[in-house]
C-alpha cells in the first residue's frame, strides 16, 4: 500500500464535505483507481462539524476504517481551526492542508501551528457565490487540491464531476455550469507556501 492516498475533508453540515469526498473518489475510480470514501457524521443538524474521507491506491484497499493519518487534509470551513476539532491529528510532517479562506497561506500555517508540509489557500465560499450563486465550497476545493496535489487531470475531474453533476441536477444545467466554473476558478486562484 505505499501508493495509498488518504483525504480527510473538514467542513460544517451542509458545506459538501461528504459529495467532495465522493465525487473525489468517483474521478479516481474512472481513472483507474481504486478507493473508497464515507463521512462520518451522527444525529448532527445543518451547521455540525462534520469529517468526510477518501481513499485512492492503484491496489485494492482491504482497510475498513476512519483515515487517521491523512496526507492532505482538505477544510471547507476555517472557524473549525483551533476549535473542538483537531484538523492536524495525525497528518505528517510533509502533510498538504488546503483551506477555504481568503487569508495567506503564511496566517494560515500560523493559525494551524504547523512547521512541516504544505498549507494553501483559496477563497472558495467567494468562487461558490460568485459562480454558483450560494457558499457551498466543496466544487472549488475540488479545483484547488487537483492543481496541488496534481492526483488527477484537471480535465478529467471537470468531464466526470460534470456527468455526475448533470444526473444530480437533471433540468438545472445552470447549477451545473457554475460548478464546473466553480472548480476551473479555484484551481487557477489556490496559494501555497
């Protein structure tokens, strides 16, 4: 399993957590890939933390369990940072963290209190309202990890996420489209350090 790939997804119910994580592993799979995503929620209303996870290895993934020691960590909502919920546990010190927020990536490693890895930013609740029409960030965030981890062709994320898009929003090709622009925005606006 050294291939093995594990994302962790921080966001709030009702941010995407749990759609990034599947549409995510939905574009790995087409590509060959194997994986698995789940979230991880209870009784929790609109506005809960909640923790969503996608695995991706070019072997088959026999390990059922959370992803406890995920390379990146994808957080769709900032105030969850320094908060209950611990974003660094069991990230290593060459971890990716990649942020919805309109501050640097320098603030952000601060604000994290990490020294290792990588930390990058975008404004992806700005790119969602903009292009969507509402502040769910879970489509640009898609965007911005592609362009960092480079995990898949930007292409082939927006051909497959548009087809499954397309299915889930059947007669609302406007919802659609701003995502598909949601995703190509962030992944041109992400910073990192």
């Amino acid at each position: 399993m050294a291939n093995l790939l594990e994302v962790r997804w921080h966001g709030r119910g009702g941010q995407g957590a749990k759609t990034a994580a599947l549409l995510l592993a939905e574009s790995a799979s087409d590509a060959g890939k194997f994986i698995q995503a789940f979230p991880e929620y209870g009784p929790e209303r609109m506005g809960a933390p909640v923790q969503a996870f996608t695995r991706i290895d070019d072997e088959p993934i026999s390990m059922h369990c959370h992803v406890t020691n995920p390379k990146i960590v994808v957080i769709l909502d900032p105030s969850l940072i320094g908060s209950s919920v611990d974003v660094t546990a069991g990230v290593p010190e060459d971890g990716i963290f990649i942020i919805n927020t309109g501050t640097s990536p320098r603030k952000m490693r601060e604000k994290l209190g990490v020294e290792g890895g990588s930390v990058y930013t975008v404004d992806a609740n700005q790119i969602a309202l903009d292009n969507i029409g509402r502040p769910i960030p879970n489509t640009p965030m898609l965007g911005a990890l592609v362009k960092v981890t480079g995990l898949l062709e930007l292409d082939s994320l927006v051909a497959d996420t548009e087809r499954k898009l397309s299915e889930r929003f059947a007669g609302r090709p406007q919802i659609v489209e701003g995502n598909i622009k949601a995703i190509k925005t962030a992944y041109q606006e992400v910073k990192g350090e």
